[in-house]
C-alpha cells in the first residue's frame, strides 16, 4: 500500500495539503489554508470536515464512528455508489461499495485565492466486481475554499450499458434538531422511508420531532438549514440530481444505531443530493458516458 511519505512528497502542499495517519490508521488529508479547512479520508473518499475560516464546523462526525476496513465511516460526506439503500441481495452493503473502499489519489492543486482541490479516483476491483459487474472510473473532487464542492463523477469505461443511483449522502451539523429547519422543499413530493406512497410538503419549512427519512422527488432546487441557535443558514446547491433526501434518525432509531451515541441524532441532519429511486430518476450510461452528481455547500445570510 502507498505510505503517507510517498503520498506527501508527490501530492502535499506545503502547510496546505497533508497526508496523515488518522484514526484507525487510515490515511486522511487534512487541508488548511487561509479560507477554510477541510480532512477528507481515502477510505470511502470520505470529507469528514470542512469549515470555513472564523466559522463553526459545517460537517458532523459520530464520536463513536469505527475507523475500520468494511465497515462505513459514521458521518462527513459518505459517497453511495452505485446503489442507494439497501440492496435487494442483502448480502450487499448498503449504499453501495464505493464507501468501503481505498481510493486512489489522481491529483491534489491550489487554485486561486488558495482554493485547495483534491480529485480522487475509483476503479473496479476484485470486490467490486463480484458486486457490480461493470467496467467504470469514478472520480470525486472536492474544491476546499469560502464554499464547498463535491462532485461525483462516473464513466462508464467498458462495452455494457449500466444503471446506478447514489447520492452525496451529507452529515451537516447543527446546534439541535429542535432548533433547524429547512427550506426549500414547497410543494415537492416524497416518499417516507422506502414505501410507496407519495406526499406532498405543504409548510414552507420542514421541522423535526421525529424520525424523518424523506426521499423528495423532482426536488431539483437549493435548500436551506436555517439553524437559530448557530445563528446561520447553510446553502445547499446541487445538480445531476433529481432527489434530495434529508434524514434525522431521531431518537429511538439514534438508539439503535452502534456507532452513533444515543444523543448523536440531535446534531446533524442529512441533506442529500441523491439519484435514489428506481425508475423515477436511477442514472443510465451506455459505453463511454458519463454522469456527474454534485453539490455546493455554503453559509448565506
Ligand atoms: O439516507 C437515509 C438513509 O438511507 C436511511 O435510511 C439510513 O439508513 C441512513 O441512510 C444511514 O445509512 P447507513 O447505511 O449509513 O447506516
């Protein structure tokens, strides 16, 4: 496997980019320039922080994440690829492998008013395979400035035509769930958990006592996390994206959940820029198309 010194001496950034041990020993980036700062796992491809400077961390992590081989990180930005869900073999992950997987790093750069962007990369493996026969490239790039950017882009590099859904399945954090709500989302409708029957939003905004776990369908626009207590609003924005899915487990589902302390459902709330439902909005690529999913993420007055 590559060390952090190789990693370091062909990609590092002086003080900027550097690639580190983290917990559990995997290999992690961590960013820091004048506008913000960002960590991004290779495991999973994972953004596990971001903050602009002065500003309070944007993105949330479990304090009881495992840090482990074929196991998800708890939190960040988890790339789900190239399913969403469950699958309907249980014996696959959930959300896909891309999140259970090493990624290569293809580049990392400074670009103006030192915004640091890191693309990494995704090719079929052993284990892909035998889940997924398909030839692809996935490349998610993150561009860590005053605003955020992720991007999952797939090619399709072989001789079949293929189906995918995914999402940017996105832990943002929060005072309290007691004290956010989100805009955006009027008049959309949407699916609650994975059954079939459509509703539609009527409140402007969308508040949370419960468990909320909403697949909002041709929901193309921006939302808003309006947090009082934080006294901010982060911008979501999204494109190559037909669903948005938010998701709070609340508290007896929190419970259930191994590595989420019980009282971890109170900070973060998912907003998720998704392709999630089977006919209504999957992605379909014939031999060499290619599809990009991408959102970005910034604080508005
Ligand atoms: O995006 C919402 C969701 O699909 C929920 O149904 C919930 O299970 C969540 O993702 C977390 O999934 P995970 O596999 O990471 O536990």
């Amino acid at each position: 496997m590559v060390t952090i010194e190789t990693l370091n001496n062909k990609f590092g950034i002086a003080n900027k980019a550097t690639f580190y041990k983290g917990k559990g020993g995997l290999i992690c980036l961590a960013v820091n320039t004048a506008p913000a700062a960002a960590d991004i796992s290779l495991y999973g491809a994972q953004l596990q922080s971001y903050a602009p400077a002065g500003q309070k961390e944007m993105i949330w992590m479990s304090a009881k994440s495992l840090f482990e081989e074929g196991k998800a990180i708890r939190g960040g930005v988890p790339l789900c690829f190239p399913w969403f869900g469950p699958h309907p073999d249980k014996a696959k992950p959930q959300h896909g492998f891309a999140r259970l997987q090493y990624w290569d790093v293809l580049k990392v750069e400074e670009r103006a008013e030192e915004t640091i962007v890191v693309q990494l990369g995704l090719k079929p493996s052993t284990v892909s395979m035998e889940m997924w026969p398909f030839q692809f490239e996935a490349t998610a790039t993150f561009s860590i400035g005053k605003t955020l950017d992720v991007k999952l882009s797939v090619a399709n590099t072989g001789n079949q035509a293929f189906e995918y859904s995914g999402a940017l399945h996105t832990y943002f954090n929060i005072s309290n769930i007691d004290s956010i709500a989100i805009e955006g989302l009027q008049g959309t409708t949407y699916y609650d958990g994975f059954g079939t029957e459509v509703k539609t939003q009527n409140p402007q905004l969308l508040y949370f006592n419960t468990e909320t776990n909403r697949r909002y369908i041709n929901s193309t626009g921006d939302c808003i996390i309006i947090d009082k207590e934080y006294n901010r609003k982060i911008h979501v924005a999204k494109t190559g994206s037909k669903v948005t899915v938010v998701w709070n487990p609340g508290e007896d589902v929190a419970k259930t959940i191994g590595d989420m302390q019980p009282e971890g459902y109170k900070t973060f709330v998912c907003v998720e820029p998704a392709n999630a439902y089977t006919g209504i909005d999957t992605i379909a690529l014939n031999p060499g198309q290619s599809h990009t999913l991408a959102t970005t993420i910034k604080l508005v007055d």
